[in-house]
C-alpha cells in the first residue's frame, strides 16, 4: 500500500499546506511534545514535523537529540538515561520552570490520535533507520499520517526504506540536483510521495517552477523550510525565510515561497503565516471537528 488518501486530500484540497517545526511551543509549551503539536494544530498546521530519539533501553521519544542543555538543562546525551530516568527528568518552559517528561512515542501517537487529519513528519529518520520503521509497525491506524523524513546522503536509512515491509511514505531532503539524481534511482523500492527541496540559489534548475510543475504532474509534492537554524549562514530556503517574513516584509520571504510554487511551507510562526496566505487569497481548509 501506498498510504497517501491523506495526504493527496489535503493537497488537492488546499493552495498549499503549512507544516510546524517541533510544533509550536513559547511560554509554557515545550518543544516536541503534544501540546506544542495541538498548539500549531490551532494555529493552522495541517502537518506537525517532530524528532525522535531512543533510550539507553531502546524507547524511542519524542525529543530532538543534542538539544539537551536547551530542553531540561543537561548536558548528558538523550541516549544514556534509561526510560524511567527520563519520565522523571523534565522539560524546561521559556521561564526554565519544569513542565512535563520528553514523551515516548507510544503516548504521542496515542494522543495525536485525536488529530486524524494531521500529517505527522518523523524528521532524522536517518539516525535510527531499520529500528525506527521497526517500531513504527505497530501504529498500524495511523499509517496514512506517517510520513518519514530523511537525508539522500544516508544511504543506509534509504536501504533500510526500500527492504522494510510496510511502504511508509517518504520525503527525501534534497540539497542538490544530484541528490535529486541518486534518490529517483530508489523510486522503484521506496514510497517517496515528495521532497524536501533545500536551495542556496533560487534560479537552480531543480527548484524551477518548471521542475515543481513536473513533479506536482507526476504524482510528488514539494515543500520548503523557512524555519532560521542559524544566522552565521543563509538558511534553508535561499533567505526567503521565517525573519524575513516576520521582521521585514512576508512578500520578501514567505511570499516568493509560494510563488515559486511549493506546495508546502514549513515554519516556526504557522499562525502569522497562516494570516499571511489567506491575506493573499490562498485557499487553506481545516477539519475543525480535530482542532
């Protein structure tokens, strides 16, 4: 199976699709967890992006690895506390109070249980590989949510995608037109439903509005990273990014996004982005029955 009545809904029933980096956390909500998910549901993500991360037992959470002194003021590596160290180490709030443990997996997917027609993204599957799709067999009903993403350079996770039984879909992260190349050799045995397009030059041929087009008609969709990880470097979208739309003028940033034609932009800020394309007249849809 493919796995992609969802996610083929949701594009044909929107101008574009707005994804949330670690939800949307500040104040009182803590990054990666479901709340900082249900918040960015109501602020208008139709997809939640989270990482994962395993015990020194082998339970995979919802954490973001190397994060550790930022999200409970440690220092010690995400992978040597055991699970029951973990449910009672805390995650810090914007005010370093104490909020809730990082949550397993198993208790996240339970609670985004509520939230049908979210799309989940599993970012740096490339980390746990074979073991992450192992694990993830077991949310059998949720499968048509699940869509893993990973880099083309991690050759083993994309060995581990074209062996593994159950298809999930996949959303390579291309950074180049020969990353491009090398994962289109894996069509065949991967369910790649689209790609995470990274670019430094707008005017590269494969992030054209024509290569956009093309692989819109063939059956792809695409999407794009205005999140800023660092100010030292352009970020991840050529500086059509999340400051710029923020700080200076949305049509500098988000806007050529959305001109040059992806079909998904992923942010920190999905509710001023949200303000900002039905300002423009996009066409954005919602099941509020899940909000």
């Amino acid at each position: 199976m493919k796995y992609t009545k969802l996610v083929e809904q949701l594009l044909r029933e929107n101008d574009v699709l707005i994804a949330c980096h670690q939800g949307s956390a500040g104040g009182n909500i803590a990054y990666n967890t479901y709340r900082s998910m249900q918040n960015a549901i109501r602020q208008g993500a139709h997809i939640v992006e989270f990482d994962v991360c395993q015990s020194k037992d082998g339970v995979f959470h919802v954490f973001h690895e190397n994060e550790e002194p930022i999200r409970f003021n440690r220092q010690e590596n995400f992978r040597t506390f055991t699970s029951a160290e973990l449910k009672e180490q805390t995650l810090f709030n914007m005010n370093m109070q104490a909020v809730e443990p990082p949550p397993t997996l198993k208790d996240f997917m339970a609670q985004m249980k509520n939230h049908p027609n979210t799309l989940l993204h599993f970012d740096h599957a490339q980390k746990w590989g074979a073991t992450l799709l192992q694990d993830l067999d077991q949310y059998e009903e949720q499968r048509e949510t699940m869509i893993i993403k990973t880099d083309v350079a991690a050759t083993e996770c994309l060995e581990a995608l074209a062996a593994h039984d159950v298809k999930y879909m996949t959303l390579p992260k291309v950074w180049s037109q020969a990353d491009f190349e090398k994962i289109m050799e894996y069509q065949d045995q991967i369910n790649i439903v689209g790609f995470e397009m990274i670019f430094t030059d707008p005017t590269a041929e494969y992030v054209s509005k024509e290569k956009l087009d093309s692989l819109r008609q063939a059956g792809y969709h695409t999407m794009i990273n205005a999140i800023v990880l660092w100010n030292d470097r352009q970020s991840l979208c050529g500086g059509y990014d999340d400051d710029v739309s923020l700080l200076e003028n949305a049509d500098l940033g988000w806007g050529k996004l959305h001109e040059m034609g992806f079909d998904v932009i992923q942010t920190d800020w999905p509710f001023p982005l949200k303000k900002y394309l039905e300002g423009k007249g996009v066409n954005l849809v919602y099941d509020h029955s899940t909000l």
